[in-house]
C-alpha cells in the first residue's frame, strides 16, 4: 500500500467543528466587523495613497475562533507535501487557517455561506495590505492616486464601487463563488489553488492601479484639494457631495448589517402610543437582514441627499439638530422630489414585505403609517449620530 498524502484538513478540522459554536462564530463575525470599522478612514473610502496595519492581533480573530493556535499551521504547512514552503503566500498560516474555517463552516450540516464569505474577505484585507506594501513601499502621493482613481476607465471594477471595502468584497465574493468546491474538499492542494488564486486576483488588479499611478506621477498629473488653486495645470477637481454621501451611505450601511447600532434609535422613533418597541425592533431587523439588493444603503443615500438638496444647509450639518428637526418637517411634506418619493415608496414596499411579523392581521392602517415613520425616524437618528464620526 502506498504512503497516505498527509492532510491539514484531517488533522485540524475536528477541533475546528468543535470550536466553532454559534457564539464563537458571531464573536468573530463582531471582531472582523470592528476591524473594519476601526480602520474604517481607509476601508470605507477609495484612498488608496494609504495602508492599514493587518496584525498579530488581527489574525488571531480567526485562530481564537477555531481554536487552533498559529504554530500548529506552520508544522502541519511543513509536513505537507503539496503545499510549498518557499513560498510566502502558499505557506502563510493565517491563510492556511482561513481556508480550514471556510471549509468548515460550509461543510456543517447547516452551512454558513454568509460568515465563510466574510471570512474570505477578512483574509483578502490582510492580503491587500501586503500587496499595497509591495507596490506602494512607503505608501502613494494621495494627490496622484485621487487623480489615478477618478480617471481610470471602466474596464477597472473599482470604478462603480462605492469604497475599497466593498472593492474586496466583491472581489472576494467572485473568487468565493468560483472556487466553492474547491473550498468544500479542502485537500493541502485546494489550499494552495484557492489562496493562489485570491492573491493573484488582488494582486493584479494592484498592478495595473499601480502602472497607472506611476505613470500619473511621472506626467505629474494630480488632484489639487486645495480649493484657492486656480492653477490649470494643478488639475484642480473638487471633493464634491456625491463622494462624501457615498462614503457616508457606506459607513453606516455596514454598522446596521452588523446590528452596530444603539437601541436608543429605535426608542427615540416611537412617536406614537400604538408603536410598540420591541414591534418596531423586530421589524427593522427583518428589514436589514432581508436587505439583499442594497436598498437600505440606496434608502441612507436618498436620505442625505434629499436633506442637502432641499435644505440649503452644508454637509457638516447633517451630525446636527438642523438635520433632525429638518427630517421630521420633511416627512409631512407633499413633494415631488425624486428622493422623497423613493423614501416614501421604500418605506411601504418594506412594511408591505415585514409587515406580519408584526401584526398585520390585527393593527390596521393607523399602525401600519406609525411603524412607517417611526422606520423614517429611526434612520434619521441612525444617520445623524453616525455622521458626527465620518
């Protein structure tokens, strides 16, 4: 009988399945969520001049999740005889340890697609951080990259994404949906396929950003934000509205997906004596978990644009009374704008999708308009308390 191939899978996963209880896995989903958000000046944003730090910290999300500690991958990754050690991305142990967590929680006997790709995504940030090191050594003009990044064509994916979270999630999520049977057996050679393969995405696309900044900074083309330039060859464009909007929407978007956001909201929005809280809580639950089309983020976008569109105030007074009590007027209007009517027609399209899980049967059309505003109200809090942190 031939010698039988030595697998890390087999050698780990049985403390893998073990450790990973509901309540290890939702602290891990948590962890990862507050990384984002810590470093979420750079993620929720499309500057890419600058890197965050991706470390032993960060990595241990992962191995105290499951259990298994670093160095155990490093001896399993020197034993086997596929994987090469020569190697420093087939040979990284957090990769190795991401793979092995993506393999378990798809092969559960309820897999759990969401959490196995939000692990893929946690493993593409320290990927991207390593990539931007190695072509961006001590980070990247910001004046340069802004202009990189505002001209590249749209054969460049980045280009319709609203941040470079979203950038890697997408990119994790292509990469997630074509080598899922391949994360599903998990041999020592899936491994290296997979994490290859995640890493050459990223990294390609780095590069031709990379050749387009250079050559943007030998022509000394750059965004000025200086706004008293009036310079032409400055190449003076201005950070407009439609950036910060985009990267606001983002921000707080990512914090509801993640339920990171004060219940105090939802109390605050009870504006009529019919509107139970806890009705009102299980509702929006329902409405954020539900969201998979991205229509609250588009619902936070119109938000804030109607507000700078109509109100004639800057985007600094959106973390300010003026927001809240300009919202609350808004609402009993009869406008026409585009932006309200979308509000308005999202808000009935979600009581009409949620409505029964909180009596529908039984609170009629005097309910049905207070649950509706008191959505609108909760938002509008939501939306002013985080502006105050962009």
């Amino acid at each position: 009988m031939g010698e039988v191939a030595h697998m890390i899978r087999d050698h780990v996963m049985p403390t893998i399945t073990k450790a990973l209880t509901p309540a290890s896995v939702t602290t891990m989903q948590k962890q990862m969520a507050e990384y984002v958000d810590s470093n979420s000046e750079i993620l929720l944003t499309l500057d890419l001049s600058r890197r965050y730090s991706f470390g032993d910290q960060d990595r241990a999300v992962v191995y105290t999740a499951i259990q298994v500690p670093e160095e155990v991958f490093v001896s399993e990754i020197r034993d086997s005889k596929t994987i090469k050690n020569n190697n420093k991305i087939h040979s990284n142990p957090f990769y190795c340890a991401c793979m092995l967590t993506m393999h378990a929680l798809l092969t559960k006997a309820k897999p759990d697609d969401k959490t196995a790709l939000l692990v893929m995504v946690y493993m593409s940030l320290q990927m991207y951080t390593s990539a931007h090191r190695g072509f961006f050594k001590y980070n990247a003009n910001k004046q340069v990259m802004d202009y990189t990044i505002a001209h590249l064509d749209n054969s460049f994916r980045i280009r319709s994404m609203p941040s470079l979270y979203a950038f890697l999630t997408d990119n994790a999520t292509v990469a997630f949906n074509t080598y899922l049977d391949q994360i599903k057996r998990c041999d020592d050679a899936d491994i290296t396929w997979v994490v290859n393969a995640l890493w050459d995405r990223i990294k390609g696309k780095m590069r031709k950003i990379s050749n387009k900044y250079y050559d943007n900074h030998k022509s000394g083309r750059y965004l000025n934000a200086d706004t008293d330039s009036t310079d032409p060859e400055n190449y003076h464009e201005m950070d407009n509205d439609s950036f910060m909007i985009d990267r606001l929407s983002n921000k707080i978007y990512i914090k509801l997906l993640n339920h990171q956001f004060d219940d105090r909201f939802l109390k605050y929005a009870i504006t009529r004596s019919d509107t139970s809280y806890q009705r009102l809580k299980t509702l929006v639950d329902d409405i954020i978990q539900g969201d998979d089309k991205g229509e609250v983020r588009k619902y936070i976008s119109a938000t804030i644009e109607y507000f700078l569109l109509m109100s004639g105030y800057g985007f600094e007074f959106i973390g300010r009374g003026e927001f809240i009590s300009y919202m609350k007027g808004a609402y009993a209007s009869n406008t026409n704008m585009e932006q309200m009517t979308y509000i308005k027609n999202r808000l009935d399209t979600w009581l009409d999708e949620n409505m029964v899980s909180v009596g529908r049967v039984r609170y009629g059309k005097t309910a049905k308009l207070g649950y509706k505003k008191a959505i609108y109200m909760f938002f509008v809090f939501v939306i002013n308390h985080e502006s105050k942190t962009n």
